[in-house]
C-alpha cells in the first residue's frame, strides 16, 4: 500500500462514516467496472439501510431510476455518440449567447464536421 492509502485506512478505522461508505462505493465501482447488474438490488438496499443522507439520496435516487440504470449495466448499447454530438452543438451555440437562427447554425455545425 501507498503512504496515502495507509493514511486513508487509519482515516476509515476511526470515522464511522468512511467505514460505511467507503466498502458502498466500492461495491458500487465494482458493478459499474464489471457491468452487472445483479449486485444492484442488495447495493439499495444497503445504501438506504446506511443511514448516511448522502447515500440514501444516492440510492434513492438510482432507485428512481432503477430500469436505466440496469439496462446500462446490461446493455451494449452506448448514446455516447448522441451524447457527444449534443455537446459540440452546444458548444457552437454559446459563443452566440442564443441569438443564432436555425440556419446559422446548421451552418456552424457543418462547417465544423
């Protein structure tokens, strides 16, 4: 272990609230790495039983939004690609401060593709 990872377990060993969550967050990068979702259902379970508000409106909020959570950590499917053509186009619109017309902007959009 690193001096800053020895200093962090001591850290954990004496804060309640980091030996709580930190064995949660792992859990949590762990199903995210992996892409299952079957550790979903006892991960909520877990984080609304911690009573950390931090982690129930965490897991509150995943539990909202349960199905598209599991369809991403099941799917193969990726909106990545949409995702990063909204963000370019947002990018050409803001030098504009929203004063760009439709066909100006389809314009600077193209000119830039």
């Amino acid at each position: 272990m690193t001096p800053s990872d020895q200093e962090l377990l001591q850290t954990r060993r004496h804060d309640k609230g980091l030996e709580t969550a930190y064995p949660l967050t792992q859990r949590f990068r762990q199903m995210i790495r992996r892409r299952t979702a079957t550790p979903l259902d006892p991960w909520l379970a877990d984080g609304l039983a911690s009573e950390m508000p931090e982690l129930v409106n965490f897991a509150n909020g995943l539990q909202r939004e349960r199905s598209a959570i599991q369809g991403a950590l099941i799917l193969p499917d990726s909106n990545g690609q949409v995702e990063g053509q909204i963000t370019k186009l947002k990018l050409l619109k803001r030098p504009s401060y929203g004063r760009a017309q439709l066909d100006r902007l389809r314009q600077r959009m193209l000119h830039a593709a």
